[in-house]
C-alpha cells in the first residue's frame, strides 16, 4: 500500500504542471485541487486491499478524464465517507440502535429551544423558529463519551488543545487522535453559509474579517462563518447560527480574501433583503459533532508543512437522515437568488436553480488528509492573498499557489 501511495504523490506532482489545466490563474488552481482531491480520495476509496492495477488506471484517469467528471467523483467518493460517519454516529447516540454494548450508560436528552438573540431581534423575527421542532432522542454522552466512541468506530478522532506552532497568535490547535488514511475526511469546516447574494448580511460587514477569524470562501464564492459554531455544543438542538459565542483573541486567521484591501470585494449589486427575510428557520444539528472543528486547523510554521486540504463538498439534501451530522446552516433563500462573478464584481441574475441539478444541495466544506495522519496536529495551507498585506506569523507554503487562488 506504501508503494501505492507513492505513486499517486507523484502523480499529483507531475499532474499539477500538466498544460491541460485552464490558462485562467484562479481555475487553473482550482483544477489543480479537484486533480489532487480526485486523486486522495479515490486512493481512499481503493482501501488496503488496493491492487496496483486498480492504481494505475485511477492514475491515467486523473491524466485524462475531464473536470466535470473528476468533481463527480470526488463527490461521490467524499459522500461515500460522509454517509459511513453517520451511520456511525447514529449507532452511537440513537437509541433505536441496539449495537450500543461498550457504550457510557446515560438517559437520552430531549429537544432544547434556543433562545432569541439580539441578531434575531435586529432583523425583525416575531417569533422562535417552528421548523424541525421535534428533536429526536438521542443519548446523552457527553463530547468527550461521544468523541471517544467515535474513535473507536472509525479510527480517529479531534481534539483542541495549545498549537504546537510556535506564535503568540495561533492560540487553540486542531489535533487528529488516532490513525487515519490519506484521502480521508478529516473534519467539517460548521457555521453559517452566505452565498455572494447575502455578503452584506455577514457580521462587521463590509470589514466581515476585521474581528473574525474563522470565515473561509469557496471557489464558487460561498462564504462559510464559522465564528457562531464555536467548539460546538453539548446536545442535539436547533441551531440557526444566531447565538455567537465568546471566542479567543489569539484564534488563528482563517480570512477570506477581501479585494486587495478595498471593500469592491463585498458590493454585490443586490438590493438589501426586507427586514426578516435572511434568517431561516434553523436546522437540528448535532452540536457535539467530533469532527466539526475545521476552523480550528492552524496554518503550517516555517519548515512544515500542510497535511490537509480544503474540499468542496454539495451535500444532497433528500439525505435527511444524515442531515444532523452536517454542521451548516444557510443564510437566506438559495432558491431566490443566483450570482455570477465578473472579475471583482458578483451580479444578480436569472432565477436560481441548483447548477442544473433537480437535487439541491448544501454548499459546505470539508478538510481532507493528504497523507497518512497519526496522533498529530492538524495543519491547514491557508493560501492568504499576496496581494495585501499579511500576517507576520504567516509564511507562504507555495508564493505561486497563493497568486493563482486569488488571481
């Protein structure tokens, strides 16, 4: 399996120069990055008992297969994960489950209503949210219980505990505890999800990273807040991402890019919602999710270096019963509004639809591992514009990636 892996790391390197990617910078990068991600993932997939036959074409067809294909499969291969995590974590809590043997003794939890914060005031909700009310029982153990079944389940687990990066800024460290495989997901990016339609709607806005670190963009323009989840919560509740919880002043910075230091990046062209419009209802979300703890991922020191990726992941959603499991929430109506980008410039038009899919989906994010992971702290290529300003503490992993993710 070692010889395996070596071959598709220096596949990734040899296809990462390949002339076939797009001359545009910023998708070229991001063709580059499926490339890689169709490659750990279907290495993943393979599993121990892989074949080298089994390689070898999954080689030639990263060489050769279109993009649209290669984002297919990466889809299909994340998913594949995700839905054995689920299953997972549905045998531990739900008690309807009866391979619980092994697990803390403990009573199930009821549903928790969350209470209105000044967010829900401002935008002008009347009343508490009524969607997905009922809350299943679940059983009651606590992070840590849940964490360690988890472990037991899959293999690994995440821990936040002082970074080993050595800055006064780095703060809490995302640690994996256990073993796990390259091309495995790592952890779920949770929080709020803005499509380019509601940028304005982002706290602090239009200086959305001025006082929060944890908000990370997608190629396709999706903003991801995570500042609202914080380290997650101790039951199964509905969560609509009002409520933003203390967080550390020495967090790392997970910033999306905001137009070379100007405020264009964030003018949309969109009239501003009516007041009550941009909140929904909340979701019932497992807030002692093990794995969603993403925006704790520091950046790589100088002389390290990452040892995840992002990955972009459009979770179906008929798959209700694995919703829980997903860490996300939207912001606003993504049915009413649909966006394309001009340069600097998002532009309303058209009606929306799901990119030509009759499924609609969540836009979130995930980290996956790019080589064997054990026992160690995860780290995460923040890839900061080298077009304004940066951090001191930070030290570009790749000066011509950066370039191309914000070209």
């Amino acid at each position: 399996m070692a010889f395996l892996f070596q071959k598709f790391q220096e596949a990734v390197k040899t296809l990462a120069k390949s002339p076939m990617f797009a001359r545009d910078p910023r998708h070229l990068q991001f063709e580059a990055d499926i490339n890689r991600l169709f490659l750990y993932t279907s290495y993943n997939r393979l599993g121990r008992d892989a074949e080298e036959a089994d390689a070898e074409e999954i080689i030639d067809m990263a060489s050769k297969a279109p993009l649209a294909d290669q984002q297919k499969q990466v889809q299909e291969n994340i998913h594949y994960q995700i839905k054995t995590f689920c299953t997972s974590m549905d045998e531990i809590l739900l008690p309807s489950f009866k391979s619980m043997e092994g697990l803390p003794n403990s009573h199930t939890q009821t549903n928790i209503s969350p209470q209105r914060s000044g967010l829900g005031l401002a935008i002008g909700r009347s009343k508490l949210p009524t969607k997905n009310a009922a809350v299943p029982e679940t059983k009651a153990l606590s992070c840590d219980e849940l964490s360690q079944c988890l472990k037991d389940y899959i293999g690994y687990t995440l821990d936040l505990k002082p970074s080993q990066i050595l800055h006064e800024e780095a703060g809490q460290g995302l640690f994996l505890s256990g073993e796990a495989s390259v091309g495995a997901v790592v952890a779920f990016y949770p929080g709020v999800i803005y499509s380019p339609a509601y940028y304005r709607y982002i706290p602090g806005y239009p200086r959305v990273d001025a006082h929060n670190p944890y908000l990370i963009t997608r190629y396709d323009g999706i903003v991801i807040n995570a500042q609202p989840w914080g380290a997650g919560g101790g039951s199964r509740e509905l969560w609509d991402g009002l409520v933003v919880p203390e967080v550390s002043s020495n967090a790392p910075i997970m910033s999306v890019d905001t137009e070379r230091g100007s405020d264009r990046f964030w003018k949309t062209l969109s009239k501003p919602l009516k007041s009550g419009q941009g909140i929904n209802a909340g979701e019932v979300l497992e807030r002692r999710n093990p794995l969603a703890l993403g925006h704790f991922a520091n950046h790589p020191a100088k002389g390290m270096a990452p040892n995840v990726m992002v990955c972009p992941y459009d979770f179906p959603l008929t798959e209700e019963d694995m919703r829980a499991y997903i860490p996300n929430v939207v912001f606003g109506n993504e049915e009413q509004v649909k966006m394309k980008r001009f340069g600097s410039f998002w532009f309303k038009y058209g009606s929306s639809a799901n990119d030509g899919s009759d499924v609609p989906v969540l836009k979130s994010l995930l980290l996956v591992a790019t080589r064997r992971l054990c026992d160690e702290e995860v780290l995460l290529n923040y890839r900061l514009s080298n077009s304004k300003r940066r951090p001191a503490w930070y030290t570009p992993v790749d000066e011509e990636e950066d370039r191309r993710r914000w070209g």
